[in-house]
C-alpha cells in the first residue's frame, strides 16, 4: 500500500501503473490521507487504467503517514491478502527494488523484510548527506532500545507476511507520527504471539534515490528523536508486560 497526502505533483502515473502490471496477483493500494491538492483524481485516474490491480482508499481527513498505513494495510488484510507492505508515494524505492523485497521474503521463509538504503559499491543510494548522520546516530538509538541489529528503520519500503503479531501490531492507532516504523516493529517483537528477530531481515537496496519534496524536514527530525523516547520506553513497558505474564504461567 502507498500513503499519499498531497502527493498530486509528485506521482509517476507511469511507473505506478508498471508496477501495479509487474505480477499477476499484486495489487496496490493507495490511501488518500485528507489531500487538499489533486491527488484524489491522480489516484482514481490511475484506478481507471487498471483496476484489476489498483484500488483507492479515501480518509476523510488527514490522520497522517502512520495510521494512513495502518489503515491501508488493516484493509489489505481484511481483504485477504497474505503479504502486505507499502512504499512511499514518489517511489524514491522503485518498483523493482520492492519486487525484490517481496522475492525476498518468499525465499528465506521470513516474517518482515525492511528495505535498507546501506551506501555499498555497486548501489545506487542518492541521500542527503545529513539526513544519512542523523540516520546512522538514530539507528544506533534503535538497535539499542529493540536489541535488534537494524540498520535502517526509516526506509519506507517494508514488506510483512500476514500474522497474529502482525494483526496485533495493528489493533491499536500508532502514537507517533514519524517514528512509526520503529512503534511498528517494537510491537511485533512484544506482540502475545511475537516474533523472534531470526523471522525480520534487512535487505540492502541496489537503488534508492531521493526525491525533492520530502515532508521531513530537520525540525522535524529533532521531534522524531522524542518520538523514539516515547517509543521505546513503550516497548520496555510490554516487555515488562511480558516477563510478568510468563512468570504466572
């Protein structure tokens, strides 16, 4: 599934469509967050070109990326769908890239798979220099708090194998806005049937290149590291939860 909240200028048509017709049993979803701009008729126009493989979801009023994704991938779910995942709406993940995260998690029998923008010879990874610093210190904050070796939380590009974790990670609105992904996976590990971290990989992106207009901007990076505060002190919280619940057993 694919956020998008004024997202009208930013939309390639073309490469949506080309990835929609990639494989016979995906579909895309996009979730229409309250835009104010014309998004809501790129989307339907894009509905229209092929609507075996795309569908639109419309929410009333902008709730923001984390529950527009939580709504959309509850809805896959409820429709069926045994592997969910999304992606950002200027597909700075291209369509091939995500192919292959979902090839990815077929082949190694996993849970999750997160896409990784890790910079290696051979890659395409086109980043903003701070935004790559202010990544490397924010997942080391990550790895810590979910002791879990991840080396990019905030790529937003992951795919999920449908699961009582995956529905329980879901159940709830999410509390944070930016942070999401790592509430996300905190869930999943805390979840009453959780995962364990061999069912999560990481899979290094060949390309992944920035595009203009992103909605993150420093300022709200700073308010993103109290976010992850808030986060992890949560996922303590349902550990704790956790050992007393085991302890009784």
């Amino acid at each position: 599934m694919i956020p998008c909240y004024n997202e009208a200028s930013r939309i390639d048509r073309t490469a949506m469509l080309d990835l929609a017709r990639s494989a016979p049993d995906l579909g895309l979803l996009f979730v229409d967050d309250g835009s104010k701009d014309r998004t809501s008729e790129v989307l339907a126009e894009i509905e229209r070109a092929a609507p075996e493989h795309v569908s639109v979801l419309i929410l009333p009023e902008n709730r923001g990326k984390a529950e527009a994704v939580r709504a959309g991938m509850l809805l896959a779910l409820d429709r069926g769908a045994e592997v969910v995942g999304y992606a950002d709406a200027d597909l700075a993940t291209p369509g091939t890239e995500l192919l292959r995260l979902f090839e990815a998690l077929h082949r190694r029998d996993v849970q999750v798979v997160l896409g990784s923008r890790w910079k290696h010879l051979g890659s395409q990874i086109e980043r903003q220099w701070w935004r790559h610093y202010l990544g490397r210190v924010f997942a080391t904050l990550v790895s810590t708090g979910l002791r879990l070796a991840i080396y990019d939380s905030q790529c937003g590009a992951k795919v999920f194998r449908d699961s009582p974790a995956l529905r329980s990670a879901l159940a709830e609105p999410f509390f944070t806005r930016w942070v999401f992904d790592v509430e996300l996976i905190g869930r999943l590990l805390t979840a009453p049937s959780p995962l364990t971290v061999d069912q999560i990989i990481e899979v290094p992106l060949e390309v992944w290149i920035h595009k203009r207009g992103s909605k993150l901007d420093p300022g709200q990076m700073a308010k993103a590291g109290l976010d992850l505060a808030r986060v992890l002190a949560d996922v303590e919280r349902r550990r704790r939860r956790q050992l007393g619940s085991s302890s009784q057993v």
